[in-house]
C-alpha cells in the first residue's frame, strides 16, 4: 500500500504527502520517498495540501530525502503547506532548510527558470 500520490511533469517529480505522517506512516514514507529520489529527478517537491500533522519521524524523512536529492544534483522543495505543517516547520527551523512554495505552480516555476 502506498501513502503517496506521486506524478512527473517533464523531469519533476510532484508527491502528494499523505494525509498524517506519524512514526508508523514515516516508515512506509521512507521507503517511497527513497525510491522516487534514487531516479534522480531534476526536482522533488512534497506537496503537503492535504497533511494535517506531522511527527518528529517525519520530518527526519523530509530532510534525509532533502539531502539525498541535493546529493544527486537535484532540486529538493516543499509547497502548500497546511497551517499545522507551517508552524511546525517554523518551530523546527526547517523552513531555513528548505526551499518553500506557495504552490506547484510557483515551485516548478523556480526550476524551470
């Protein structure tokens, strides 16, 4: 069973982030996020839209995946954070380690130009 919605446009990678990313939900979101960078996409962007909470687990997962896109000379960013995900981000610190977006739009945008 797969947690996450996941489409290409062109060489960009766009996942849809599941709905809770607790410590069993993290496990499983490990694995498909560590497939989808292992291709080696131009960019990899995390849409969290419909993501309500977000665990500790979680966010180690957002941040290995980040450093293994950038690793791999990719473009790793985050887009559509919910008010939850945002103010977890922000009382992380993670919103200095990322590149955010409003929305896809904007974010492919960011690579395309």
């Amino acid at each position: 069973m797969t947690l996450c919605e996941v489409r290409t446009v062109g060489e960009i990678t766009i996942v849809v982030m599941p709905l809770q990313i607790d410590h069993v939900a993290a496990l499983t979101l490990d694995h498909e996020l560590h497939e989808l960078a292992a291709r080696e996409p131009k960019a990899l962007f995390c849409n969290f839209s419909q993501t309500k909470y977000i665990s500790s687990s979680g966010l180690r997962i957002i941040l290995k995946t980040a450093k293994t896109v950038k690793a791999d000379g990719g473009h790793f960013g985050i887009f559509s954070l919910t008010p939850f995900v945002d103010h977890i981000f922000t009382m992380s610190g993670f919103s200095k380690v990322f590149f955010i977006y409003e929305n896809e739009e904007a974010a492919i945008r960011a690579v395309l130009h």
